[in-house]
C-alpha cells in the first residue's frame, strides 16, 4: 500500500474528500433558492408543458401536436421522458423540473472528475496514474463547479443538461478507448452517442469525432460501432412517421431547411460573438493543447472547435444574446482552465517562475466566479435571457392562483408557457392563436394546418389573456415584419378587453364577451 501511494502521491482518501467537498459544492451551488433565481424562462415553460404530457402519452404544446422534428420543437423526446420519469416520482411542477436538471449537473461534475483523471493518465495503458491524473480530475472538476455559466443553466429546464452527461461520457469512453485500443470501449462510446442524438440533434458532430478516432487507430473492424448511433434516432423517426402523426413529413423538410448554414462571414463573425461571452471559453479551448496526454488533448480539441461550429454555423445564431446552447462545451472549457493551472503550476515549481504568473488570473477568475455565483443564488442571476425571464416568481405564482378560482377545466386561458403548468383548464398563447387563423408570427413560421391543433385557441373562446414583460416586446414590432400581427393583437386585448387583475410585471385582461353576459 505504501509502494501503490508513493507511485500516486496523494493518498486516495485524500482524493475522495476533496472530490466529496467538490460535489457538496456544486450541489450547493445548483440547487440553492432554485425556484427564484434565473427567473423562468420562456422555453423552460415550453419544455416542462412537453415532458408533462409525454408522461400520459401526449404529443402535445399547449393546443398544437408535436413531432420532435420541426420548428415548433427541435428536440428529440429522450429528455422529456427521462424528465418526466423524474416529476412522476417527485411532483409535476416546475421546482421539481428544474431540480431534475441541477441534480444533472451534480452528476456532470462527477463525471467531470473522471474525465479529468483519465486525460491525465499517460504511458502504457496499464500504468498506474499518478498524482498529475488525481490532480487534473479534481481542478477539472472545481472549475466546472464554480463556473458562473455552468451554475446558472444547470438551474435551468433545458434538454442540453442531459446532453452535456452524455457528451461527458463519450468523452470519458473515447479517451478509455484511445488508451486501451479494445472494442468495448469504441462500442461504449458510440451507443452513448445514439443517446446523445435522440436528446438533442447537434449531437451528430459525435459521429464524425468518433469516426475520426476509429480512423486514426487503425482498427477498420470498429468502424462497425458506428452503425449503432443512428439506430435509436431512426427507431424514433419511423415510430412518428408511421402512426400518422399530424405535420410530421412538413415539419421534417422545414428542420432541414432551417438546418442551413450560414455564410462564412456570418460563422465567422459569431466565432468572434462567442469568445466574447466569457476568457474562460478561450483559455479553455487553447488549454486542452497543454494536457501531458497529448493525444487527448488533440482529440478534445477537435470536439472542441466541432461542438461550437454546429451552433454558430446557423444564419440566426445570437450566440452572445443566447448560448445555453453551449452548455455541453462547459467541460472542455473545464478542463482546459486544469490543464493550464497544472502546466503554470509545473513552470513555476520548476525551471521558469515567470510562467507560474499565469496562475494569477486563473485564481482572480476562480475568485470572481464564486463570488459572482453567489450573487445569483442569494440574490438573482442576470444574464442574456432577461428578454424572456419572469421578473418575479412570486408574482407568477399569484396570477396563477388568481385565475384558478375563476375557471374551469374547459375554459381557455392565453398566457405564457411560463404558467400553463400552474393552471387547471385549457391554455395557449398569443402566437398559436394567430397560427390557429393562418398567421406566420414568431415560433409558428410556417403554417399550420387546422387539423393540427387540438382545440381552438382563437382569441375570441379565451376567458383570460395574461399580458407580461414578454409580451410587451411585441408592441415594438415594425409594420411588415414577422412579429408584427402578434402588436396588433396585443393592442387589441390593451384597448378592447377590462384589466381585472395587474400583479408585478403580469396584467390578467378578461373577455369582454364573457363579462357582457
């Protein structure tokens, strides 16, 4: 024993405390004040509605079917199954769909340790790793821990939380694989990645990092692992397309359509978005050239720069006003900011001090983070999503108690998706209440079909409209754009229908129909 701890260093113990401490953290970190800060966002309200009614077998937003592969959904169903899963064995509510994706990113800094760990094992593939391995695990796993981006949208309901456990298991695998050459591993790899693409579609840059590896080890007889990814996805994809689903084949050449790249200015100029929302994303991406392993590094690399390509590669990408779409990439970053602290910390323990100055930023970042972290947990989180964040939990909470003693199950209330999981009748919002009519506005770009929608959402049948924050925005749309029909019907209930309830930023307007009888 004394030979194994002399060959590792520190005393495994030692490891695992800290490892614990690390986890205690990030649970911390995720899990506190849960419900209040970010505030709820828009899409978490679209996600949540999803995986409750996938749970009962409904392939349903709000009044319009879903097919997972168009515009109005762009997500494959495993997270929303899984998500369900969790909320039918806890409560189906948001605090317990947020809490299923911030236990993701506890189980994610784990991971994250492993992967660390085995980057940072080098030599023979039996060789035991040394205290550099050990090392690198646990800085990996501290910084992704504290960093602010990766806090914040684990609190959040967003199918890239499960996508990011995913690709941290590829990883994981494809390093074991790199290492010992053996089958197993490649097939371990490639099943993670089936999925990983039946979670979220921009997956498929797994298939060719991974086709890459095979092809570099020189092992033709693997490349048979590769058929296993695309089965799930296909398995899924004949399911929809053979039970009639409504929309299914419109919506699948409208994805493809808006699969498109963008011009090469247009990449470019997002690249130049994306280093921008944060020095981590750089130091992390040039930091994976410094692990000791260097075909680890290489190989990372190059998921690296893939992984952000397939999002900026698209002509509407606002990768600086939205980049929860990054959030998988978050351990690269991770683990890059390790390999850099570990190569500072080796120059300046050795032949070059001045290169031990690196480690001034990486501890003024590290401070900065948990101090900004901290901020957003005891207080609130502020990011570039504020445009389609409630203000106040609270206040939604109210509303929707409100409108709970006033309807019933057949009633139709037009809101954003941020309530439909707290009230008890029919709900939809304003764009699908255009939809319903013919109207190509936001979310809805392209028509719909009448037999489609489950009921009616028209404006008229509504008992309630719920104006917010959100919906304000639209009274800023310019004539002949997308969004401006959805400004005439937000004047249109302003002007025409009575104000009955105004709490925070919500103002609850009731049919004048209805107030007439």
């Amino acid at each position: 024993m004394t030979h194994e701890r002399t060959k590792i260093g520190v005393p495994r113990p030692v490891v695992l405390i800290l490892l614990a401490l690390i986890l205690i953290l990030s649970y911390r970190f995720r899990t506190y004040r849960l419900d209040y800060t970010p505030g709820w966002f828009r899409d978490e309200g679209t996600y949540l509605e999803i995986s409750r009614r996938i749970g009962n077998g409904q392939l349903q937003l709000g009044a319009v079917n879903i097919t997972f592969v168009g515009p109005n959904m762009t997500h494959p169903p495993l997270y929303f199954a899984l998500t369900s899963l969790f909320m039918k064995a806890t409560h189906t509510d948001m605090h317990f769909f947020r809490l299923s994706n911030a236990l993701l990113g506890v189980l994610a800094t784990l991971l994250i340790f492993f992967l660390g760990y085995e980057a940072g094992r080098y030599g023979e593939p039996l060789a035991p790793p040394g205290a550099h391995a050990e090392l690198l695990g646990l800085l990996t796993a501290f910084f992704y821990a504290i960093h602010p981006d990766a806090v914040m949208y684990n609190r959040m309901g967003f199918p890239y939380n499960l996508y990011l456990v995913e690709g941290i298991l590829l990883m994981l695998f494809a390093l074991r694989y790199l290492r010992k050459r053996d089958f197993f591993w490649c097939l371990a790899t490639c099943v993670v990645a089936g999925a990983a693409l039946l979670t979220v579609y921009y997956s498929i840059v797994f298939i060719p990092f991974l086709f890459l590896i095979i092809l570099m080890q020189k092992k033709p007889r693997h490349f048979w692992a590769l058929v296993c990814i695309p089965i799930p996805l296909i398995i899924f994809l004949y399911f929809m397309a053979s039970s009639g689903t409504h929309g299914f084949w419109e919506d699948l050449t409208a994805l493809r359509k808006a699969s498109r790249a963008g011009s090469l200015y247009v990449t470019l100029y997002h690249y130049h978005d994306f280093f921008e929302t944060g020095i981590t994303y750089f130091v992390g991406l040039a930091g994976l050239l410094l692990l000791r392993r260097k075909s680890a590094g290489v190989y990372l690399f190059i998921l690296y720069l893939l992984m952000i390509h397939i999002v900026l590669r698209k002509e509407d990408t606002i990768i600086r006003f939205v980049h929860y779409p990054v959030i998988p990439i978050l351990p690269l970053v991770a683990l890059g900011c390790a390999a850099l602290t570990l190569f500072s910390l080796g120059q300046l323990i050795t032949s070059r001090p001045a290169a031990g100055l690196l480690l001034i930023p990486i501890l003024l970042a590290s401070y900065l983070s948990i101090n900004q972290v901290r901020h957003g947990i005891h207080g609130r989180f502020y990011s570039s999503l504020e445009f389609g964040m409630t203000k106040n939990t609270n206040d939604t909470w109210d509303v929707a108690s409100y409108l709970q003693r006033r309807v019933n199950s057949k009633d139709l209330i037009i809101s954003n998706t941020t309530l439909w999981s707290l009230l008890p009748c029919r709900y939809a919002d304003l764009s699908q209440s255009l939809a319903f009519n013919g109207e190509m506005v936001d979310f809805y770009r392209h028509p719909v079909p009448r037999e489609r929608f489950l009921f009616s959402p028209a404006l008229e049948g509504a008992a309630y409209v719920v104006m917010d924050s959100f919906t304000d925005q639209w009274k800023l749309s310019a004539p002949a754009t997308l969004n401006f029909p959805l400004r005439e019907l937000v004047n249109k209930v302003e002007q025409t229908w009575q104000l009955v309830y105004e709490k925070g930023e919500y103002r609850v307007y009731k049919n004048p129909a209805i107030l007439a009888k």
